[in-house]
C-alpha cells in the first residue's frame, strides 16, 4: 500500500509553511473576580447597591448599542441555530454582501459562559463563577483591509469576555495583494504563488510575533468605532466597552491553532 508522501509526490505545487488561525482571549482582569465587580459597580458606575439588576441593565443597553449600529449602518444581523456551522453562515454573507474593510454582518448566538451570578446573603449581593449559564454572545464578522476575514466574538453578559480570530493565511493573501503578487487561493490556504519565496517570508514573518503583540488594542468607544480606519497593521477594537465608563486595562492572552 502507498504511503501518502508517495500518494503526493509529483502532485504538489506548492508547499509553504503558515500560521492558521490565531486567537485572542481578551478580558478585564479586574472584572473577573467577584469584588472586582462589586468596586466596578459602586465605584466607576456610581451604584451603591450592586445587584443582578445593575449587570443586567449594562447588558441591554449593549444589546441596543448594537441593535442601532446595524439598522444604523445597515448590517444584517443573524439568528444563529442550534448546531448551525458559522463559517458556513459567514462564507455565505461574504460572497453575497462583498464588503471590503467594514463589518459584514453581526451573528448572535446563545452559548455556554463562567458568567457571574448574583444571590442575596443576609441582605446584600454575593456573585459568583461556579456555575457555566446560556447568555448571548455577538459575533462581529468582520473584513479588515489588513488582516482579511476575521470576527470578534462578545460575551454579553459580566464579566464581558471577548474573543478575536484571525486567519494568517489571509492576512498573507493580503499583502501579497498589496505588493501585487499574483496567487490562486484555497478556501484556507494557496494553490499556487508567482513568488513563491515571498509568500514564505510574508508568512513568515507573521508567524515570527514581532508584531504579535499590537494587533490589537482595548479602548472605550461605542459599537460604531469597528467602521473606522484603522492604521495599516495594527487591528483597533474600539467597541468592546460594554461595561461602559473609562478605559480599562485588559490582558490579551494567544493561542496558536493550526490545521
């Protein structure tokens, strides 16, 4: 029986080595514990007794922050199914809408998160993580003029995770775009390359991390702030404040994932 690198030999045409997909875990750290969110609630929004009451009104006002950017800026907002393949969904709007560096559609789903939960104890609330709860996350799909096709996924509901996704093969397909390098891609990857020593070095030099840790940034602003330019290399999210209030600190954690 033929092995596969025999069943291969003669039949490739092109073989390089690139980052697949990279995703950023992004939170408050402060928020994560339960008196970190309790000193959030009296102290930055100016609640003397925090409750359920209080996370619940963050969370509709960021439902409708988001329900206005899309009828604002008329962006479809998807209905997620049970068992529903989002790329599928995603790949679909991309080829329908063709929107280049903007939002393509916003994606809502319920999904399990440690969200916090609050209970009366002797006449005040205590919160806690212990328990994973069904709350809606948003999907924000996304075409950036660097990066390609990526989304950002919010937890709605405290502490507010967030999770971006990048793909480094499609970050590669557009510099080669941008040095005007002709290619004929896969759906995750290439077939062929005019310059195929480039396109190592391009994902290369993704893949090194010296620019890792800029591709992107937390700064308050409303949901609107993902339609502005951004600077070339640098992915800014600026709408991920759904706590409201100043700007806060928030550690980004990678992990690597290939095919």
């Amino acid at each position: 029986m033929a092995t596969i690198p025999e069943l291969l030999d003669g039949h490739i045409t092109l073989e390089v080595e690139c980052l697949d997909r990279l995703y950023l875990n992004g939170y408050v750290g402060k928020l994560a514990t339960p008196g970190g969110l309790v000193t959030f609630m009296r102290e930055q929004l100016g609640k003397p007794i925090p409750s359920p009451v209080v996370l619940g009104q963050i969370t509709e006002r960021f439902r409708e922050a988001v329900k206005s950017l899309a009828q604002r800026r008329q962006i479809p907002v998807h209905e997620f199914k049970h068992k529903e393949k989002k790329d599928d969904i995603a790949n679909q709007y991309r080829r329908e809408r063709g929107i280049r560096d903007g939002i393509v559609f916003i994606g809502v789903a319920q999904e399990r998160a440690q969200a916090f939960q609050g209970k009366k104890v002797n006449g005040r609330f205590e919160f806690d993580r212990d328990k994973t709860v069904y709350v809606n996350h948003y999907y924000f799909y996304i075409d950036d003029a660097d990066f390609g096709p990526l989304f950002l996924k919010v937890c709605s509901y405290a502490p507010w995770g967030i999770k971006l996704c990048l793909n480094g093969h499609e970050w590669a397909k557009r510099q080669l775009e941008r040095e005007k390098i002709g290619y004929q891609a896969l759906d995750n990857g290439f077939l062929a390359c005019a310059d195929a020593a480039r396109l190592q070095q391009i994902c290369d030099s993704f893949g090194a991390g010296a620019d890792r840790q800029d591709v992107a940034q937390m700064a308050p602003a409303s949901p609107a702030a993902l339609t502005h330019r951004r600077p070339r290399g640098r992915l800014r999210l600026g709408s991920v404040d759904v706590a409201g209030g100043s700007q806060s600190n928030a550690d980004l954690r990678s992990a690597f994932t290939r095919p």
